[in-house]
C-alpha cells in the first residue's frame, strides 16, 4: 500500500482514502451526505471536528452523533459559540460569561450598559436562529500565541490572555464563524446549520441558553426553576471574584507568583466556616431536628464533610450518632433489577425500608433498636447474634448519609420538622476563560481518578468505565432533590485541580490509546494542560481534597 493512503475502519468496513481526506469528505463519500445528527467524530478514540485530516496507515474512525454524551458536548459548545457570535453582532460592548449549569441549560452574565431585558434576550435568540439558518461554517486554524495574544488584546479579553499567558505551545487553535474568535477548546460542529434545539430565556440576574433532552432538538424540557442551587453557585461565583480567581488564567498566575498558599488557606477557612454555619443552623433547632441527612453524589467529600460536621455539632453541645444504610440492604437475591438485567445497588428498593424505618422511629422515641450488620461477602444480613444495640439519648442526633438522603420515601416515618437535609457537591464555580465553562462534573471525576489509583488499586480504565454508570445512578437517586435539601454545600475547592493535575495526569497517561476508556482520558489530560501545577504541600490534614490525595487526619 503506497504511503500516501489511509485505510479507515468505519462501520464495519475498511476502505482506502488518500492521505489528508478530511473526515467530512469520507463520510460524504460513505454516506453519499452526511446525516444531519452527526456532529463529530472520533478518530483513534480522539475527539475531532468534520474537518480534521486523516493521516496514517490505519485510521478507526466513529462518527458521534447529536445523541451521543459526547455529541451533546459538542451541541451544546456550537450553540454557546452560535450566543456569544450574536452578541457580538448586536451589542458589541457586552461582555458575556459562561456560568454554571442549570435547568438544562448553561447560565450567562451580562455586563453592557444596555440592560439585560426580556427584549434583549428575545434579540439575541432570533439573531442565533438568523446564524443558523445561514449556515455557516466553524472556521478552525492554528495561529502563533503572539497572533492569538494580538486578537484577545484588540477585544479586550483579560480572560483569555491570562490563560495564554502559559500556555506551553508556541501555537494555539483557534474557532470562529464571524466576528467572534474563541480558543478551541472542545470541538464544535462543521457549521452553524447543525445547531438545533436551543432556547435563551431572562433567567435571574441574566440568561439560561436551554438545550432539547437526549439530542431532541424539537423539545425542549420543562424549566424547573432551582433557586438553592443558584444561591450556591452564585456564593461560590462572588466569593471567588473577591479573590481574583474566577478562571484558571488568575489561578494560574498565582500558582506561580506564591499567593497560592494563601489563597489555599482562604478557600479552607471558608469552607470551614460554612460547615460551622451548618452546625450553628441544626443547634438552633436542637429542639425538633433530631436526624440530619447527608446526600451527594460521589466523590462529593461526603466522609470528610461528616466528620467536619460532627466536630462543629459538639462544639454547640450535640452528639452526633451514625447510623449506616449499608446495613440496611436486602439481600442479594431481592435487590431489584435495573434495566440492563443486571441488580440495581443504587435503586431505593434496594433497601429495607420498611425496617429501616421502623428503627428511626423507635430511636426518635427513645427506645432501644437491634441494628442489623449487613454480609456483603455473602450478600445477605448477618446472623442476630452479630447485630448491635443501639439507642438515642436527647442530646444526640441520628447522622444518615447515603444516595437516597433526601428522598422522603427514605424516612416517611419521621415527621418533616424532625429532619434537617444537606446536599453536598462540587459545584465548580472555575471556569477556563470567560466564554468556556469547566464541566461540574469533572472535579468529582479526577478527585475519584485520583482515590482509586491511590488508595483501592483502580487503574483509571476502570474509573472512567465505571463513570456514565454511576452518574445515571446519581440523575436519578440525587439530583431530583436537591432542591429539598434545607442547605447546599459546595465542596469544591477553587486551587483543587493544580494540585490534582499532580497525580491525574500520570494516571490518565497509564490509559492505553486502544482502550476504549481513551476518548475521555485524553479530554481530561487536555483540560489538565492549562493548569499550572502545584504540590499538596499546603494543604491542611482536615481538608476534604485529603480524603482523595491521602493525609487526611481523619484517617483510621
């Protein structure tokens, strides 16, 4: 074969191209025209637009559909950019910026001296649709930093030349369908036309950009309003503006400068100061709250943040008393079936709630239980004769931490006054640059990275196969209540991924290209690259980051 093709694996066949076919000129060839929902496509696992080139002896190509996770990633950068094109169009003095995620959406704020009114917002989404309907295409080329510094300069984006600021490569790719240049960061669709299924509405102080569910782009899901979450995302915004460090160019720059000691023991000692806030709120109510509910998804920091809280809860006179859902798992034989056939751990019913619940009241009363202690060696409960007393005295409080805390079928015979709830996450508020968001989940994705290779032996293969599971579990078991919680608590730590770029980076680079696991670890090493790293050295024994880099003080 003359070096000058490339034999491409797709869909089960294996055809010859000349080198530097660019993926969209194959798919036309093999389609005869490109389906409509193709967006991207993966090339040796890599996440690549239409236009890149194939070159090599043998390419395995994928083609990522709308549908797909990694298509909505794809959707929902296109539409972003499709926003922040049109606002450049009608209100070039604007400057937008990217927030958090929320109500299906992502959130942006608004700085102009024309104020952010329903019109505006109505003005901006015809001007999208105006985008889309011409088509264009996503112009992707490579410039120098000194040419790209040059752009950001002349529009006055701060943002983004501190992120170049140490960038290690001498060039850097660029994005545009327009006036607007972004860095490439995630990749984005071969033009404006594939953009479909979006809705902008007024959203508190600024505006959500909705997308349809599962890559529907005719429907768009009802807008569930969730103002706790919003004051928490909101908090944790401000609190790091107070501190210069909203993205990761000014983290940057202190990792490098030394302020970043200080800037650990800031973000440490506010952390420390909500969770006694916490503490402060459930002593308040010592009279009626006698059980406190923790519920997150994983890596959240929930042990640490359990431990933190006891030690608050007897600093105001209140005993806490744990009390484990393990043991309250049925046995193996009756834990219902998911939808793939396989037991569902995570379902409610996978719990025996009928005797958990008849525990709690009894333990409100003041009366003596019989705990069961739960064999999952065996996948059953224990013989009677290993359970545990147990009772609760009135200076005491029951501390359940669990998937399903904030779930009222959990604890239906508790009355609703005797019950406080906490929901805990890391809530990023750290963004790349003013215009691309850090995905929330991503912070708890290396944190469990991190902890698995570490302390249980996981290479990352297994964590990031592992990782669509356990967040589909999370959909349904978590997040559906965390508007119930009585306080949010943001676990995430501002510094934290300059510290866990340290470890995530090796393990991420143990993850073989030809596994299948690859396509994410390589999006995570890239994400990585913008961080300046920094040594754990700073961090205090009582942090929650400890609970995934080791020396934790509350260790056994």
């Amino acid at each position: 074969m003359s070096h000058e093709n490339v034999v491409v694996s797709f869909a089960g066949e294996r055809r010859q191209v000349v080198s530097g076919t660019t993926v969209e000129q194959f798919l036309a060839q093999f389609f005869g025209k490109i389906p409509d929902d193709v967006l991207a496509c993966l090339v040796n696992r890599r996440l690549v637009a239409l236009d890149f080139p194939l070159r090599g002896f043998q390419v395995a190509l994928e083609a990522v559909r709308v549908s797909s996770r990694q298509g909505e990633a794809v959707a929902r950068q296109s539409a972003s950019f499709v926003l922040l094109e049109a606002a450049r169009d009608l209100y070039p003095e604007a400057r937008l910026a990217v927030g958090q995620s929320l109500g299906g959406g992502y959130f942006f704020t608004w700085q102009a001296s024309t104020p952010l009114t329903p019109q505006v917002v109505a003005s901006l989404e015809r001007r999208m649709r105006e985008i889309c309907a011409e088509d264009r295409r996503f112009e992707r080329r490579s410039a120098t930093i000194e040419e790209a510094e040059a752009i950001f300069r002349a529009s006055s984006d701060q943002s983004k030349l501190a992120l170049l600021a140490t960038h290690r490569s001498s060039t850097v790719a660029l994005v545009s369908c327009g006036a607007f240049v972004d860095i490439a960061h995630g990749t984005v669709a071969p033009s404006t036309g594939r953009v479909r299924g979006f809705g902008l509405v007024p959203y508190e102080s600024g505006m959500l950009l909705r997308f349809g569910r599962n890559g529907d782009p005719a429907h768009l899901p009802p807008l569930q309003p969730q103002p706790k979450l919003f004051a928490a995302y909101r908090e944790t915004r401000r609190w790091n503006e107070v501190l210069g460090v909203a993205n990761v160019g000014s983290l940057n720059r202190m990792c490098l400068s030394g302020e970043i000691s200080d800037l650990i023991r800031i973000a440490e000692g506010f952390q420390e100061k909500k969770i006694a806030a916490i503490a402060d709120a459930i002593a308040s109510q010592a009279q009626r709250v006698r059980l406190v509910l923790v519920a997150g998804p994983s890596s959240s920091g929930k042990t640490t943040f359990i431990r933190r809280l006891g030690i608050q809860l007897r600093v105001n006179g209140i005993e806490p008393v744990g009390l484990s859902l393990d043991n309250y798992f049925v046995d193996r034989d009756r834990t219902p079936l998911g939808e793939d056939g396989q037991p569902d751990y995570e379902a409610l019913e996978a719990l025996d709630l009928e005797l958990f619940n008849t525990h709690l009241a009894a333990l409100l009363r003041g009366g003596e239980v019989e705990m069961p202690r739960y064999d999952f060696v065996h996948g059953r409960r224990s013989e009677p004769d290993r359970w545990t007393r147990h009772h609760l005295s009135p200076s005491q409080v029951l501390l359940v931490e669990g998937i399903h805390g904030l779930n009222h079928r959990l604890t239906t015979s508790v009355p609703e006054a005797a019950k406080f709830r906490v929901f805990i996450s890391a809530l990023t508020q750290l963004t790349l640059d003013d215009h691309n968001r850090i995905f929330t989940s991503d912070a708890r994705l290396l944190r469990r990275i991190v902890r698995d290779r570490l302390f249980r032996g996981h290479p990352a293969t297994r964590t990031l196969e592992m990782w669509d599971n356990v967040r589909r579990g999370e959909a349904r078991g978590i997040f559906p209540f965390q508007e119930e919680a009585d306080v949010i608590f943001n676990s995430a730590l501002v510094y934290e991924p300059a510290v866990l770029r340290v470890w995530a980076e090796r393990f991420l680079l143990e993850v073989p290209r030809e596994h299948p696991a690859y396509t994410e670890a390589y999006r995570l090493l890239k994400f990585l690259s913008w961080f300046v790293p920094v040594t754990e050295k700073g961090v205090p024994q009582i942090s929650l980051l400890r609970e995934f880099i080791g020396g934790s003080a509350f260790q056994e």
